[in-house]
C-alpha cells in the first residue's frame, strides 16, 4: 500500500480547524446551568450589596435552552451570581454572551477582572433587561483598561426587588 502525504494545504486547513474549535471551547464551568448541587447551579455563587439579600436557585421555569437555568430572588441594590474564575491569555479577546430575563427588577451580564484572588475595581457590563422575555446580551473585555488581570470571571447580575434568570452563558477566546 502506498500512502502519500499530506499536502501542504491539507495541514494548513487541520491547523485551522484546531485553531478554530479553539476558539469555539466554551471556558465558562457549567455555563448551561444544567449542573445542579443543592438545588442550586454547581460552581456558581453569590454576593449582594450591604443590606440586600439574594437566593440563589436552578429553575425548570422556562430556561432558554436545556432543562434548567439559574434563577436569583430578593432585594438589593445589586446582587451578583458568578462563576469560577477563568485564567486569560492577554494575546486573546474574550467574549461572553448570555441570555436574561426579568420577571421583576434589573438583570445584566458582566466580566469582572482580578489580578490572582485580587478583585480590579471596574467591570464590563452589558446592557440592562427589564422584560421577562430572552434577551441574548454580549460582552467583549477590556483587558487594556486591566493591564494587571490575570483572571476574568462572568457573572450574573440583578437588582431592585428582582426576580430574574439567566441561562447560556458562554465566553470564548480569539
């Protein structure tokens, strides 16, 4: 049997297929929301502004895709659910995009920047949701303005009396 070998246009293009579903890997940790511990998204967390309160749940109440999608309940002046922390490449840009919707309150998507478990002062927000209906939100980061950041992490955000969800949240890299 005679094999010939791979031109150097078939390597090109299986390089660029690497490239590409490279860029494509979702680095978000159980981004679907489909991961439940304690009747909770897994890997996911909460925080909220002094005063306020935040219940954090998995919500078969009309995800976006799948059977689940994270659901925060309360009141505050804002209250994050966010995810593990994802290591960057400062040669690369990152994009999250997210779905969210708000029965009651306020409800975005953002990139927080830190510098190892040192939170940066400033985020990148999306636009606000007020309607309880889908809304596809993006995100692109900003690391010129966090030169020092060495992590991003995607997080969930509400406020007011809210009653919002949020559900597919994917960041990839180019």
């Amino acid at each position: 049997m005679h094999r010939k070998p791979l031109s150097l246009t078939a390597l090109f293009a299986f390089a660029a297929l690497g490239i590409a579903a490279d860029e494509l890997k979702n680095l978000v940790v159980n981004g679907n929301m489909e991961e439940v511990a304690d009747g909770k998204p897994a890997k996911w967390a909460t925080v909220n502004s002094e005063g306020g309160k935040v219940e954090l749940g998995s919500s078969t109440e009309n995800p976006k895709e799948g059977k689940r999608c994270l659901q925060m309940k309360g009141s505050a002046e804002w209250a994050v659910a966010y995810s593990v922390k994802i290591p960057i490449d400062r040669k690369k840009t990152y994009m999250l995009t997210g779905y969210a919707r708000a029965k009651s309150g306020t409800a975005y998507i953002k990139i927080d920047y830190f510098q190892g478990d040192k939170y940066l002062e400033g985020y990148t927000p999306s636009e606000e949701v007020t309607a309880d209906n889908w809304t596809k939100l993006t995100v692109t980061s900003e690391l010129d303005r966090h030169p020092e950041a060495t992590h991003i992490l995607v997080a969930a955000v509400a406020g007011g009396d809210f009653e919002a969800y949020f559900d597919d949240f994917v960041v990839t890299a180019k």
